[in-house]
C-alpha cells in the first residue's frame, strides 16, 4: 500500500488534474523523525503516574494518530535504534545490546533507513544520537554531531569532588562500582561544582563542567557561569543544527532524524526545570513493595544495574533520594520537550505541515523505581512502552488513537510506505526483507481491523551468554516466555501495572496459549540463525 497524497485530502475537489500536474501532486513528502533516549510512557499521562509538562509533544500527539501500545523491539538503546534502523529483529542481526554497525554481518551487508532514503532521491540529515552512537556510516548527505551525554560533572574517571553533592557520591560509591553510579547523578545545571586542585588527575582548581564526545575519553570544557551564560547543552545544539536544515530551502525532499539525549542520565538540566516540579510535591510512580516476589525467578534474579542503581540510591538517601530522582526524570523530560517545540515552531514557520510526515518515539521505556529498578533492559512495561506519535501531511488520523499493539520494527516499512519507496532496500545486497509491518492503514483509520501485521508486539533481552528471553504483549494481555521455560502473564486491562503475574491461573490458560502460539509463529520467521 503506497501512500498517496490524495488520501490525505490535498487535492481542492472539482478540480481537474492533467497527469503531468498529478504528478506533481504526490511528490515524495519530507521525513521529520524525532527520536529520545529513555522517554518511558510518562507523556501519555498514564493513571497514578507523577504528571509530566510536555505542551509540544501535547501538541504534536493532537495532531498524530498516537499508538498508545507501542513497543520497543529490546528495551535497550543499542539494540532497539538497530532494529528500527536495520528493519530486522535482533533475531536476524544477532544484536542484543551494543556493537559497531560496521562489525555485524548482517547490518553491514543491510541498507539503512536513512541510506535507503539518499539511495532514492531525498537529502539525508542526521543529528545527535541516531543509529546508537552516531552515524554508523556514510548513511547520510550530512551529519551533525554525534551523541553528548554531558555535560558532566567530572573528566575522565569520576571523583567526589567532581560532583555537586560530595557526600551523596560518596554514599553511592561504596554500595555501586564503576561506571554505575556516575548514572546516579542529577540536579540542577547551577549546581556547577567547584573542583579542588588535584596533582593526580592534573586537574587544577576551578569551577565548570566537561561535555564528552566519546565515553568519556575525550572531554572538552563545558563553560558555565549562570543558566543564562553560559554553552549550549547537547540537546540545544541538535534543536539548532536541525532549525538550519528546518529554515533552508530545499530543491528535493528531506529526511531529518533529530536524537535527543535527555532523559537519559546523567540528569542535568537548567534550574528552571527542577523548578516547574518541587520536591515536596512530587509524587511516586504506582509501586507494590512485594512487587517481584511472583515474578520468573530467572528475570528478578538477572544481573542488572537497574536492580543495584535502586538499591544503591534507597540505601544511600532513602526515599527522599528517590522522590530526587523522579523530579529530575520529570525536569529533563520538560527540558526535552522545549527542544521538540523548536521543530515544531519551524513547521509551522514554513509551512511544512501539508507536505511532512513527523514520527515522534524513543528507543526504549525506563522504569523510576517500578519493580525495583532504576533503568531500561526489562521484560515489563516500563521498560517496553514508548511514545508513538505519527502526524501525515493532511492529518488523516488526526487525534486518533490507535489501541492495536505495534512495534519500533514498524517503522520502516511505514516510512517506506508513505514515502513509496522501494518495499526492499536490501535487494542486490543480502536480500533480506523488513521484519515489521506499514502502520498506514492505522494512519488512516487508527481502529481498522484491516492490517497485515500480527496482533501481538514481539520484543526479548538476551544476556550475553544466556538463552533469550522473548515477551508479546496483545491488546489486553502480556505473555512473557523465559530462555529456561517459566512464565509470566498480565492483565493488563485490570492489572495495567503488572503487579500480579496470572501464569499459573488455570483460567487465562487457553488465551496464555493463544500468544505463546503467535510469538513463535513471529520467532520462526525471524530468525535466520
């Protein structure tokens, strides 16, 4: 199904088109693709949530059909931003967690989303974190920087000192190693610390921050003297990069993706946003303290810094640290979303609105405290469900809300489809096809029954050297199969929490079967392995 700008209402009716100006009519429209970092489904004002301040991605979801069942492929940056560039499961990649574009067979011998766009006609623009940790290659006419998750309060190999609350570091390093608890650092961007000279680092005395441009090894000073003087964080300098392609004219059609850090940690932003959300107002997510206790041993048992980031903040400032945290979450993500109304303010400067199609996601969920973890990486909503926002020039799912489950690996083919490309890029490479289905049909009417796609969203985490662990989630029920055969099964049209795990109640046991079935109908066509 190839998206026709008739569809989207266009054409002035009574008029008629000779085919030449037909022709002209559905030229190929731009691509705006914003996508976060850790932007869990806060911004859909779940019930019993602390509320968000987000009036841009308001704004935007009034004018898209928002899928408010979207689903990362894996909960996790590296993996997630592969599947949605590559098309392809990590079942066919092989990509868990992290690893070079370049270094995997089957990515490397794929065409790119962004590629297969410059590949047919469009100019590619990419800026801040995208396909993971940059570009991944040549995939794009031009690339502004690369991922920033500064500025930081330290260079190089974190120290007390370094930071603006000595003593909390201090409390945290001795209950989390290296590199975890540099992740627990937050507040407000005027808590700029004052370094003490130190001959072993050579780092004399002074006042600042460091930005970093590659995990920490190589940092460049981040200029600070007030929230009004001082350098453009990040994020900021990607809002502007992208405003230059936005305010330029451009001879063919354009592809923008636009990867916004925050609210991936470490959470600073300026004071103003701590201020839109005090402390003594905020409010926890929904929490059951015995959460765990009926969940698969093997996932409440896994390894992950999520479990030792909770329990590491509780231990070193109770819930008064954690009630910290969730102000923060919420700071960067209103910060994040005045990055978003910079975009949006240009598409409605030049008129771009009838002739763009705009996606607005994030590469994975993150849990604040939920089930007990601070992080992404998780079988269950938290980490799984994300915002998915896609306005079509003519808004024909204009504030629509589509309730089907669908997944990040999606959007390709949708994009594909909207913009009639070529269904397979990898033709003449390594023939493999796109793993998702187009979300057309739900662009246009969000409660069609009418689609070509499964009715589960599949998503899975696999450890390094453990068996996979695979989950679908339907239009009420999540059905969780583990590598070593346990089970876990929500509700979650009474349940929406995920607080009590149903796999052993005899009563769900035909619809338990019912998606065990479906989820290895999808596995045994994804795999190439």
């Amino acid at each position: 199904m190839k998206f026709n700008f008739l569809t989207a209402g266009i054409i002035v009716t009574g008029v008629t088109l000779s085919s030449e100006a037909l022709a002209q009519t559905v030229k190929k429209p731009n691509v705006l693709f914003v996508i976060y970092d850790d932007l869990n489904d806060w911004i859909l004002h779940p019930v019993g949530h602390p509320k968000t301040f987000t009036p841009n991605m308001d704004r935007l979801r009034q004018r898209s059909t928002n899928f408010i069942n979207a689903h990362a492929v894996v909960p996790v940056c590296g993996a997630s931003r592969a599947s949605i560039f590559s098309g392809m499961y990590p079942l066919t990649t092989g990509l868990w967690a992290f690893g070079d574009w370049q270094k995997n067979p089957v990515l490397n011998s794929s065409v790119p989303l962004p590629l297969h766009f410059r590949n047919n006609g469009y100019d590619v623009y990419g800026v801040g974190k995208t396909i993971h940790e940059g570009g991944g290659g040549d995939f794009y006419t031009k690339y502004g920087h690369g991922p920033d998750y500064g500025p930081w309060p330290w260079r190089g190999k974190g120290a007390a000192f370094f930071t603006p609350e000595p003593a909390q570091y201090k409390n945290w390093i001795s209950y989390l190693p290296e590199p975890m608890h540099r992740d627990l650092n937050y507040g407000p961007l005027s808590n700029v610390p004052v370094w003490e000279a130190d001959s072993t680092n050579n780092i004399p005395g002074a006042k600042g921050w460091f930005s970093q441009e590659d995990e920490l090894k190589t940092m460049t000073p981040f200029r600070y003297v007030s929230d009004v003087d001082r350098d453009a964080m990040p994020d900021e300098k990607s809002a502007e990069w992208a405003l230059n392609v936005l305010n330029t004219k451009h001879n063919k059609p354009f592809y923008l993706c636009v990867g916004f850090m925050r609210p991936h940690t470490p959470l600073y932003v300026p004071k103003k946003y701590y201020d839109m959300f005090p402390v003594d107002k905020i409010t926890f997510p929904p929490y059951k303290k015995d959460d765990l206790d009926d969940c698969a041993k093997v996932l409440r048992e896994r390894w992950q810094w999520g479990y030792q980031k909770f329990d590491g903040l509780i231990k070193a400032g109770g819930l008064k640290a954690l009630k910290e945290w969730v102000q923060a979450y919420l700071a960067c993500i209103a910060f994040a979303d005045d990055q978003l109304g910079k975009l949006m303010a240009a598409m409605d400067a030049n008129g771009y609105w009838n002739n763009t199609v705009v996606i607005m996601t994030a590469d994975n969920g993150y849990h604040v405290g939920e089930k007990n973890v601070i992080q992404k990486w998780h079988l269950w909503n938290e980490s799984t469900r994300i915002p998915l926002f896609i306005s079509i020039p003519g808004n024909a799912g204009k504030m629509g809300v589509c309730r089907h489950p669908v997944s990040l690996i999606d959007i390709y083919p949708t994009l594909l489809d909207l913009c009639s490309l070529p269904a397979n890029p990898n033709k003449g490479h390594n023939n493999l096809m796109l793993n998702g289905h187009s979300l057309y049909p739900f662009l246009i009417n969000p409660k069609t029954s009418k689609w070509d796609g499964p009715s589960v969203a599949l998503m899975g985490v696999k450890d390094e050297g453990q068996p996979a662990h695979f989950s679908v989630v339907s239009d009420r029920f999540r059905y969780t199969l583990c590598g070593d055969g346990e089970e876990e099964f929500y509700d979650h049209k009474k349940d929406p929490n995920e607080w009590f795990n149903l796999a052993n109640n005899h009563k769900f046991e035909k619809t338990k079967c019912r998606l065990r079935e479906e989820m290895k109908e999808i596995l045994s066509k994804r795999s190439n392995f």
